[in-house]
C-alpha cells in the first residue's frame, strides 16, 4: 500500500491550568532555590508544557479506555503502568491507539507503522500571570508548597518528609499548544476524534504530578481545527486565521466530539 500524505489538521488551543500544576524539571541532583522538587523549564526560567509529556499522558488515557473495551489490551497486564503497544500487523491495522501515537522501535510489521500525531511544546503566556498573582508566588512564576510524603500503607506522614515542591499557580495559561495530525488514508479522518476524546478526558485527569493530591487540573480553551491539505502546502496557501478554522462554534474538545461528523466532513 502506498502511503502519501493526504493532509494536515491542525489543532490549536489555550490550555488553563486550573490546580497547580507540576511537571518535573530535573535538578542534577542539586536543589535549586532551596527546591526538593521542580518544574521543567524554558531558557527563560519560565514554565513550559513539553510537547513529550502532553502526548504521552494523551496517550495513556486513550489506551486506558481502549482497555475498558478489550481484556487483551495490554501487552503485560501485571506491570504496571500498564502499557500498551502493538506486537503484529493484525492488531496494528486495527488500532488506533498506535497509528495515532506512533510505534517506536517497533519494525518489521510489512507495513508502514506512521506516526499520525505530532505535539509541540507550549510555552506559558506570561501575561496569564497578574501583579495580583505574583504577590502570591515564592518565585517569578511559580509557587512553592510543602508537601509531605505519605507512607501509603498507614496513611501516616513519613518522619522528616516535607519536602518543596515547586508548581504552576492556577490561573496561568499556556498558548499556543499545538497538536499536528498527519492524514495518510481515509480512516484517519476517523479515528481522528480519538484525539479530541484523549483531550476532553486530560480535562477529567490531571497533567504533570501529584495528581493524587488534586494538582494538574487543566482545562483546553478556545480550540481551533484547521485542515490543510497537500495542494494547500504545495500552494504555500497554509494559514491559520481564526477565519479558515473548520470548527465554529465548537472551541472545546467536549463540543468537538458531539459534534464530529460535522467536523469530519470538511476534511476533503
Ligand atoms: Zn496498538
């Protein structure tokens, strides 16, 4: 089968965090500020989304539903986190999961294993930040909690376990969270809502750490699905003017999954 790219869509959107939100930076194994725990940041010293954890944690609960649905899902189901990655050309050719996501290090099918989905770093609007705010925060853009860590079995604080951890306030917004899909054949446009359901349900979750402990509630704001295809790239015709987008009046993944088919048919 010849594989070619019919297309991109394109989908952009605000991400809000709405608890505070931690995705861990590493330190070398040195505290930085005093800091046991921080967050992953930009040459700026600001907070950033790496497109990695954003896809990957998409990833983890898609498959997550996906096993809800099908016992045999994952590859060893006594590991945990469990993990899930198609081992032949049969499973593959009806999986959503790993043509969406990708099968990495995974050769030898006989068949094309394409990565459809492709997610950038979103970089935090530093204006998402108020004066007001920043009189609450330890850092510049950053809040510091203590936290202590539980002994999971007596659900009684470890002896001298307090520890700093560093997190992005709720309030502060990311722009320009990108996610890019890759239409190779018709199905695609599909399982393409898989996506959108993978986002409505990061709204439901959490993003980064500690989520146990209530942070990394997000929600996606102002979504925005732009379909370009191959002769609009050939055509150098590719923008992104609110104008072109092919959802109207559905700005949320919740909206965009009611209403899919109408979303479907415009990517021709
Ligand atoms: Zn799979």
């Amino acid at each position: 089968m010849d594989f070619k790219l019919f297309g991109k869509v394109i989908i952009r959107s605000e991400l809000e965090v709405k608890t505070g939100m931690r995705i861990g930076g590493t330190t070398g194994g040195l505290k930085i500020g005093g800091l046991d725990l921080n967050v992953i940041t930009d040459p700026l010293g600001r907070p950033y989304i790496p497109g990695s954890s954003l896809k990957g944690k998409l990833r983890a609960l898609i498959e997550r539903t996906e096993a809800a649905n099908n016992p045999n899902f994952w590859n060893e189901p006594e590991t945990k986190p469990e993990k899930h990655l198609c081992q032949d050309e049969a499973s593959y050719s009806r999986c959503p999961v790993c043509k969406i996501w990708g099968i990495l290090g995974k050769e030898g099918f006989g068949v094309p294993t394409l990565t459809r989905l492709i997610v950038r770093d979103s970089y935090l609007d530093s204006s998402s930040i108020t004066e007001e705010m920043k009189q609450n925060l330890e850092l510049d853009w950053t809040e510091v909690k203590s936290e202590t860590a539980i002994n999971r079995i007596t659900g009684t604080a470890l002896h001298k376990s307090l520890r700093q951890v560093e997190r992005v306030p709720a309030g502060a917004k990311f722009k320009d969270v990108e996610l890019i899909y890759n239409v190779y054949e018709d199905a695609d446009k599909d399982i393409l809502i898989k996506v959108f359901q993978a986002m409505e349900l990061l709204e439901q979750d959490y993003l980064g750490g500690m989520g146990s402990r209530g942070y990394g509630r997000i929600t996606f704001k102002n979504v925005e699905v732009f379909w370009n295809t191959k002769k609009d790239y050939e055509d150098g015709n590719i923008d992104l003017k609110p104008e072109r987008a092919i959802n109207p009046g559905l700005d949320t993944p919740a909206k965009i999954i009611a209403n899919y088919d109408a979303l479907r048919q415009k990517l021709v």
